[in-house]
C-alpha cells in the first residue's frame, strides 16, 4: 500500500530545487543520500509544478 507521507521541514530545499530549475544559471539538480531520506518524494514535489522538467532515480544496484 501506497501512502504519501508529508514533506517535514523541506522548505528550504524544496526552495533551492525550484529555483535552480527555473533559474537561467543552473541546467540540472542532483540529490543524494541515504536510502529512506525523502530524495524521491522531494524530487517528486520540486517537478510536480514544473513545466518542461525531466527527472530520473539511479540506484547503486
């Protein structure tokens, strides 16, 4: 089962992907971290008003 927890205390990052995408100087955002942090739900939530933005997840395995 699926559940869709909050993003707790992500503003500031939240924020910062934003801008760097929608910003003229930067092209791209990596996010990196332990597995279980949020780096998925966050990327989800800095694309999902997006316009034209294309994200992937890479994965160790």
């Amino acid at each position: 089962m699926a559940r869709n927890w909050p993003m707790v205390e992500r503003e500031n990052e939240l924020e910062s992907i934003r801008s760097a995408l929608t910003g003229g100087d930067f092209v791209g955002v990596v996010l990196t971290g332990d597995a279980g942090v949020g780096k998925t739900t966050l990327a989800r939530m800095a694309t999902a008003a997006a316009g034209n933005v294309r994200w992937v997840a890479g994965t160790e395995s």
